[in-house]
C-alpha cells in the first residue's frame, strides 16, 4: 500500500444501508402482524369445535331428551292429609227466578153495605142493613156486629158469596156500629169491616 492509499479517506457505507442492516426487514414484521391475528381465531375455532362437541355428545347420550322440550319430572305424590286435601267445593247455586210470594189467604172480589149512613129519624128503633160480597179461594164466612174478626166472635155463619144479605140491622140507640165478614180457606183468613153511622 502507497502513501497515497494511507492518506486517502475510507469511502463509508450509505447511512441507509447501515440502517437497513440494523433493523429487521418489512417482510418480517408483517409475518410477525399475520401470526398475532391468527392466534386468536385459532383459539376461537377450537372452542367452537369443543362445544358443538359437547353438544352433540349430550344429544347422543340414552335418554336424552332433545332440545327444548321439557322433561316432567315425576314429583312424589304426597299422602293426603286433613291439611293437604283441599275441601269439597261448594255446589253453586244458579240463579233462578225469584219465588213468588206466598198467597196471603182468600180475597174479598166485591163488598157493600146500604146504606152506609142510617136514617134513624121520626123515631124508629132500628134501620134494615142489605150486605153483599163476593170472594175468592174462600171455604168459609161469618159475618159479626161490633167486632173486626167474626170468625173469633161471629153473629152468623154466612156463604163465602152473598148477594142481598139483610139479616141485619142498625140500632138507632148506637151512634155508629161496625160490621166485618171474614172469610176462611186453606191459604189464611181474610177481614173486611165497614161502619155505618147514625143519620
């Protein structure tokens, strides 16, 4: 080697090629990129394989029942008790119509007395009294002075229809009189009592 060599200045190496040798190529880091993405797919895959597994597993296994159909498990039935027997219902009673009340006895149809005021002028002792009445569901009558049930403290026993009865009269003495006929029958007993004054 000449002095001349000695002296001349050692040609460098571009800065870029240096760079270039210190860090890795692109190549590598984009592998590097590719490989960390892959992972976790990987690891998703196996768990989706293990499941589908395990289901198919339980899907094949004696007696299994498929899926989402409930299996009734026989629960043990307790022994009746007093407690546990729930008591018989009650039947209901359906609403029906209302009853119709009960008869309240015979009923007068037609009553009158003549006259209702009495002439008791020029002296007389008594005024002839004509009753007539007619009734229904009736079996018997009396007719009583003074009174308002002449069953109880009747004058006469009469028919359960009359029609012109004059076995009466009015005394003069008195200054009014009530007079009743009551009718008997199976459903009850029935009063109608009228007065008549003196005139």
């Amino acid at each position: 080697m000449s002095d001349d060599d000695a002296t001349r200045p050692v040609p460098r190496e571009p800065a870029t090629e240096r760079l270039g040798a210190a860090t890795p190529h692109a190549g590598s880091g984009q592998a590097e990129d590719s490989r960390r993405m892959t992972w976790p797919w990987i690891v998703i895959g196996v768990l989706v394989f293990a499941v589908v597994v395990l289901l198919v597993l339980l899907l094949m296994r004696p007696g299994a029942t498929p899926a989402g159909q409930a299996t009734a498990t026989p629960t043990p039935s307790a022994t009746p008790t007093e407690a546990s027997t729930p008591p018989p219902a009650e039947p209901t009673a359906e609403p029906s119509e209302p009853a119709p009340p009960p008869a309240a006895g015979p009923v007068f149809t037609s009553f009158s007395a003549e006259p209702a005021i009495a002439d008791c002028s020029g002296g007389v002792a008594s005024v002839p009294l004509v009753f007539s009445w007619t009734s229904e569901d009736a079996t018997e009558a009396w007719i009583g002075v003074g009174t308002t049930n002449a069953q109880t403290a009747p004058y006469e026993s009469v028919p359960t229809s009359a029609s012109g009865y004059a076995n009466l009269a009015y005394q003069c003495s008195e200054a009014s009189q009530v007079y009743t006929v009551t009718i008997s029958g199976p459903t009850g007993v029935t009063h109608h009592s009228v007065t008549i004054v003196r005139g």
